[in-house]
C-alpha cells in the first residue's frame, strides 16, 4: 500500500473583510458541514482505508492573502 497526504484548502473570504474568522464563521461551518456531506471516504472503493481527514479552520495563507477558511488535511491509503 501507498500512503498519501493532501491539503484541500477551502477559502471563504480575505481576512480583511469584516471582523476575520468571527464574521464569517457561520458560512465557514456550513460549507465545512457541506463537505463532509459531500465526501466519499473510499472515492469510490479507491481507498483501501477510509480517508482519514483533519479539520483546520482559521485564517490560511494563499497567494499574497490571508484567507478565512479552511485546512482539510486528508491522508489516503492505496493498494498498488
């Protein structure tokens, strides 16, 4: 087996805009809830394991901007 491990960085807004994490927070947990409604944690019988996935909600750099957002740290095992 092979293991892998991505980030899937999901952006909101720049963290200028508003009052940073606290003023898009209820839009950064819904689109967090979305997504994990959304997740196939085989991918479709690829994985040998489910994905095992971390949460990391806060402010992500991108580019030259700070982002509110979110980290979605996956680790994957794959037979070969």
């Amino acid at each position: 087996t092979v293991t892998c491990t991505l980030t899937h960085l999901l952006v909101v807004a720049p963290a200028s805009a508003g009052r940073g994490l606290r003023s898009h927070l209820p839009t950064l947990v819904d689109l967090i809830d979305a997504y994990f409604g959304a997740l196939d944690v085989t991918l479709g019988g690829v994985l040998d394991a489910p994905a095992q996935v971390r949460v990391e909600p806060g402010i992500h750099p991108y580019g030259e901007v700070n982002y509110v957002g979110c980290a979605f740290r996956h680790t994957w095992t794959i037979r070969v």
